[in-house]
C-alpha cells in the first residue's frame, strides 16, 4: 500500500517535471523546446502550417498586429519559435571608403562648376545674331539637349543601385555599360561646334572607337554576356550603345577625314532678320535642356502606357490593387524605378540625335563652346566611370541575424558578422536569400561564400565557418537544412559543387559528397529535402538541366544510397524543391510535374508514377504545395494549377493577380496563400473547384515565403517584417 506522503511526493515531482519546460522558456528565452517554423517552409512542414487559424483579410493598415523595419536587406523567409521571429538581412558597415563620398561629392560640385561657366556661352547663343543660322541655332538646341541628357545619366548612375552601390552582377554589367555611354555623350558634347577637319575632332574620334572596344573586352562577367546573346539585357545594355558608340566615333573619323580646308567652308545666308527673339530662344533653349534632363521623359511615357494597359486590360490584367487611389497612381506615373529597365535604351536616342545633326550641319566654327568646358566635361564623364566600376568594388558588408518579440514585433537583438565585399548576386536576388535555422537552442544563418554563422536565442556568436563557398551570378539561393545533429549545406555551384554536413555544436565538417560540375557561371538553387526512410534519415537532391539526376544519400554518413537520371524536355535553372507525401516524390518544373515512388527508387524498380504536361505553365521558382490529397502550385508569372496528388489529373488552373511570384505557397486552416513580388497574395480555398477568398495587399515588394503559426501569418516584406491576423490584438 502507497503512503499518503509517498503519493503526494509523486504528484509533486510530477507536476515539477511539467512546469519546468515552461521555467525553462520564461528565462530570457534560453531553452525552447517548441519551434513552430524552423526554417524554409518550415523544414519538415514542407509548407503546411499546423497552425488551426489563418488570417484570411489584410492590408497594410488593417489587421496587422505589428510591422517591424528591418536593417539591410534580404529575401530570407522568416521563423518562428514560441516567443520569438528571425530573420536575417545584410547592411552596410559604418567604415564606408571615403574616397566613394569624396568622387561623388566632387563629381556634382564639378558638374555645377562647368555649369556655371557656360552661362556666357548660353547668353550669347540666346541673343539674336543675322550671322547665325537657322541649322546653327538647331545645332545649339540639340547640344542643351545632350547636355541635359548628360546630367540625367549622371543622375541615374548614382539612383540605379537603389542604395546598395553595384552590389549584383546584373547591375554591374548595366552600370558598366551605362557609365560608359556617359563619357562617350560627354566626348560627344566636347567636339560640338569644333571644325570637321580639327585635331581635337580626329582625336575624339579615335577615342569614342578605342572606348568601344575597351568597353566589349573589359566588360564584368564576359562568358555569361556573351556578345551573340539576343537576350533583351544585353540588347538593350551592352549590343545597342556599343554600335552608336562606335557609329559615332567612324562618323567623326569620317568627317575629319574628308573635311574641306577651312577657308572653303560655305557660309550659308537663310540668316535669321527678325530682331527681338532672345526670349524665345531662351525658352527653346530651356525646354530642349529640360527635355534632356528627363531623359526625355522616358518613365512617365513608360509608367503612362503601363498605366493604359492596366486601365484597358481585362481579367487579371487589371490594375495593380495597391495603387488604387489617385495619389498612388500619380506616384506610380513619376516614379523611375516602375519602368526600369526599359528607359536605359534612352541614352542611346542622344546618340542618333546628334548622328541626325551632324549629318544636316555644316558645323560652322562662329559659335565656340569654352575650353574649360569642353575638356572638363570629359574628365568628369571617365571620374564617374571610376567612381561606379571601380571603387563600388570596395563597399564592405556585414550579414547578421536580426531577432523579434513575436508578441510585440520589437528588436530583441540584432547581430552582425562575416564583414566582407559583396557576393555576385543578381537583381532579382539577395545578398541573404537563404532562410535561416532553428532548433530551440541556437540559429543558423547561411550566406554562401561569406559564411555560415550560430548563435544562441541571444544573439551571442558560438560559432562560424567561412569555408562553404558558393560561386555563381545569381547568387546562393538554397537554405541549409536539419538532420539530427547534423548541419546540412548543398553549395550546387558549377566549378565544385558538393553537398556537406556540418556538427551543429561546433560547425565543424562531418562529411563532404563532392557532385558532378558543369560548364558556365550558372549555379542550383534547390534547397534539399531531409525525410525518413526505413528508420533512418535520407537527403534527396534534385539537380536541374546543369545537373539532370536525382540523387538520394545517407544523412548520417553522406554515403550515396541511390540516383536516378531526370532527363526530361525542359530548360533553365528551376529552383523548385522536392516535395513528398507518404511513398510519393513530387518533381516539379515549368513544363510539368512527375510523380515517383521512393521506395521502389531505393529498391531499383521503376518508380515514375504518375506524369503531367503542363504546357510551360508550370512553377519554376516556388515550390509546390499538398493539401488535402490534392497538389497546387504557381508559375513566376502567376499561373495558379491544382492537381490531384494520387492520379496527377488536372483539376484547375488560374491567373491570378499582375505581378511575378517566386514566393513559395503555403498551406493553412485549409486555404492555399499565393504571393508575389507587387506584395499581393491571393488567398485561395483548398478545393478541387477554384475558389478565390480574398487578395490581399502590403505595399512593399514580396520575396521570401511566409510563415504561419499561432494563427498569424508572418509575411517578410523588402522593408519590413509584418505580423497579421484576423483576430483583434
């Protein structure tokens, strides 16, 4: 028989033991021992949020418990433990070079001076001469044109960055050939009213060809912008203003060549009689300057047909819902950045203008620009082709962790390390793509060749590995997944590509599978996929076009345990993961989905079970997502389809709201969230009939996929990080 006493020191160990787990977690945080989301698309959630309630209605004014700015930028998806929300980002450091400031400073202040010095030259143009000629005249105008042209580019090649000074491969390569037409139009203002058969016309022209050809041989990232590519970046980038260019520099040559001597110029005689028009010539002067400092007002034309085509399109054309009042619209009219990258073809409408001219003046040497002007203006064109290519290069960063009150959205701590240069990266990607990891004691941030850092839930460094580089011109893509102890890191770039497990506690390597390269800069972005099979834990890699084999491999060894070739018709890097549900692999691409059996790829069997054609309408970026027994999935360009996930019959497909969509979906409460890059996300019932239930707006741009726990969805914006649901706060 229990004594009483023996029964009640039972009762009270027992009710120690529950309590201390919540003890632990009311310490500042030390100990978790539940994590709601604890990486991409919640690690082994594969998207499917556990959460019971789901926000369905939001915007950025309403329903949102809290909205938190972020330092730097990112597209790492947020998780999520009990009392806390991490995200991570990079930024700049405080010990900026201060030769950048100085270029710059001393670029503008250069600018205003040369400025100033011409406005003799402006005042004795604008007064009526009968010596001048009409053509004369046109000849002014369209050199105040170039002018204003000249100050716009100037003025852009310090905006296009959008604050992260050159930092991706994309914007090198623009801002590479951009910089260079600058001082080609700046060379171009230099030999304006200057005789056809002068010395310093002969060499301007030897020059603009030499600059040309220095621009092609020099450019960033030569095997991937490829000379014979066809593709609208390098048209319109590098193709387009190399020909004007080198049209120009011949055009002049030809000119000095075969000039007449000076003393047989014609003086033409259609001389202006009417006395008193100054003023209306400083007005044609002024508009054509401030048509050039425009840029001829290319984006409002740009935004206007935009604009036009939202207003006047039907279906999911319609316009974009977060600009819906008249203010944003007229924002969205004068705002450059919604018409990039198509008006940087603009400059090169400089360059025929003044081919037109040219090719209709007889560049009569009465009208004389002044020296300093003409000379400065040159040395000021190639000071900002320094100041952009070659000192951007020295802007350090630094990559950290940022980590917030989940109840209150407040920064709990913010940390930063592995301060270096910038990796390669293109535009639509980041410098922290890859979603960070939790475990209940420490975090994991992965940054590619930079480093992987852990920290504590306090933000106290443990420890980091800078020796997993990841090499390619999109950037890192893929985030690192967990498996027991171990760390797993797929680095699929194409000079050596490996796939490694690191110790959790110490960061150290366990093992290292080295994969097959390949040719080009090109790397994989997929991240890998940790489930269990036959007790114990497997990685599926899936590689793409670069890498066509899907490879599965002990997690505790690395050892390879099967592989099985994916040559089907498709092209392009895809980024889609693996999804599984029960003995199925779901392989997803643009052109389609196949279905496989994992245990009969294990045991050697033929395992493709089920295969369904999307007809190019199928996910290239986000993963797919199950629910309910059934598959859906979104194209970049917003085509959403749903598929039964036994058979693959197609069930459904929709267009959803303008915008691209390289968010992943999630699953939850039983509604599907799409979202896309305007900050849109269409909420969609799980059902084998499409049912829309609410699209709903955030007024920043939408990378990263969402997170959902504890009946809130936690949305990473290109700003900020949002905390919204339905219920009151």
């Amino acid at each position: 028989m229990i004594r009483p006493i023996y029964l009640r020191s039972c009762l009270l160990v027992i009710l120690l033991g529950l309590s201390l787990p919540s003890v632990l977690n009311s310490q500042n945080g030390k100990t978790e021992s539940n994590v709601q989301w604890g990486g991409w698309r919640g690690l082994h959630l594969q998207g499917h949020s556990p959460s019971q309630g789901s926000p369905v209605h939001w915007s950025d004014s309403s329903n949102v418990l809290w909205s938190t700015k972020i330092k730097g930028e990112g597209h790492s998806s947020p998780v999520v433990s009990n009392s806390c929300v991490f995200v991570t980002s990079v930024w700049h450091t405080d010990d900026q070079p201060v030769i950048n400031k100085i270029l710059t400073y001393f670029i503008f202040l250069g600018l205003l001076f040369l400025l100033l010095s011409i406005v003799p030259f402006l005042i004795k143009t604008c007064n009526v001469d009968k010596t001048q000629t009409n053509r004369e005249f046109v000849s002014i105008l369209i050199f105040w044109m170039l002018l204003g042209l000249s100050i716009y580019s100037l003025h852009f090649s310090h905006w296009l960055p959008e604050g992260f000074l050159a930092t991706n491969s994309g914007v090198q390569f623009t801002m590479w050939f951009h910089s260079g037409i600058i001082v080609a139009l700046c060379l171009v203002l230099a030999s304006f009213f200057t005789p056809p058969n002068s010395r310093k016309r002969f060499v301007i022209a030897i020059f603009l060809i030499l600059w040309g050809a220095f621009l092609l041989l020099e450019r960033p990232y030569p095997n991937y912008y490829n000379i014979f590519n066809t593709d609208i970046l390098t048209l319109t980038r590098m193709t387009i203003p190399l020909i004007f260019i080198t049209c120009v520099g011949v055009i002049l040559l030809l000119r000095n060549i075969f000039a007449r001597p000076k003393n047989t110029i014609e003086i033409v005689e259609d001389v202006e009689q009417v006395k008193g028009l100054s003023l209306f010539r400083m007005a044609l002067v002024g508009s054509t300057f401030l048509l050039g400092l425009t840029g001829f007002a290319t984006f409002i034309i740009f935004n206007l047909s935009k604009m036009i085509y939202f207003l006047l399109s039907s279906g999911r054309y319609s316009f974009p819902q977060n600009l819906t009042t008249i203010t944003d619209r007229i924002g969205f009219l004068l705002e450059p950045s919604f018409s990039y990258p198509w008006f940087l073809i603009i400059t090169n409408v400089g360059f025929f203008i003044w081919i037109l001219s040219e090719s209709i003046s007889h560049q009569q040497t009465r009208v004389q620009i002044p020296f300093a002007f003409s000379w400065g203006i040159i040395v000021l064109g190639l000071l900002n082709f320094t100041a952009t290519n070659y000192l951007q290069a020295e802007v350090n960063l630094k990559r950290g962790i940022t980590c917030l009150y989940r109840e209150s959205g407040k920064v709990k701590w913010q940390m930063g390390s592995l301060v270096g240069p910038p990796a390669e990266q293109t535009r639509t990607n980041s410098l922290a793509t890859p979603t960070p990891l939790i475990d209940g004691e420490r975090v994991y941030a992965y940054f590619g060749s930079p480093g992987l850092i852990c920290t504590d839930y306090d933000g106290n460094l443990l420890w980091t590995n800078t020796e997993l580089p990841f090499e390619g011109i999109h950037g890192i893509g893929a985030s690192p997944v967990i498996s027991g102890e171990h760390l797993i890191v797929l680095s699929a770039m194409s000079k050596a590509p490996y796939l490694t497990a690191l110790n959790r506690n110490t960061g150290e390597r366990i093992w290292t599978v080295k994969l097959k390269t390949w040719n080009g800069l090109h790397g994989e972005h997929r991240t890998p996929l940790i489930t269990s099979y036959d007790g114990r834990d497997i990685i599926i890699d899936w590689g793409s076009e670069l890498r066509p084999i899907l490879n599965i491999y002990d997690a505790l060894t690395g050892k390879s345990i099967c592989k099985y070739p994916t040559r089907w018709n498709y092209k392009g890097v895809y980024i889609t993961t693996v999804l599984m549900n029960e003995d199925l692999l779901y392989l997803s691409d643009k052109g389609g989905v196949r279905a496989l059996s994992l245990m009969k790829l294990i045991q050697g069997g033929e395992p493709l079970m089920w295969e369904t054609n999307l007809h190019s309408k199928g996910p290239q970026t986000a993963t797919p997502v199950i629910s309910s027994g059934m598959l859906f999935m979104i194209s970049d360009k917003g085509w959403a389809t749903c598929l039964d996930a036994e058979t693959g019959e197609f069930l459904w497909r929709e267009r959803l709201e303008y915008g691209y969509y390289y968010s992943s979906p999630i699953v939850a409460g039983g509604n599907v969230y799409f979202s896309n890059i305007q900050g849109i996300t269409t909420v969609v019932k799980c059902n084998r009939s499409f049912k829309r239930l609410k699209v709903n707006v955030l007024q920043e741009g939408l990378y990263a996929s969402p997170a959902i726990a504890y009946g809130q969805i936690i949305m990473r914006t290109s700003e900020h990080v949002w905390c919204l649901s339905d219920k009151e706060n």
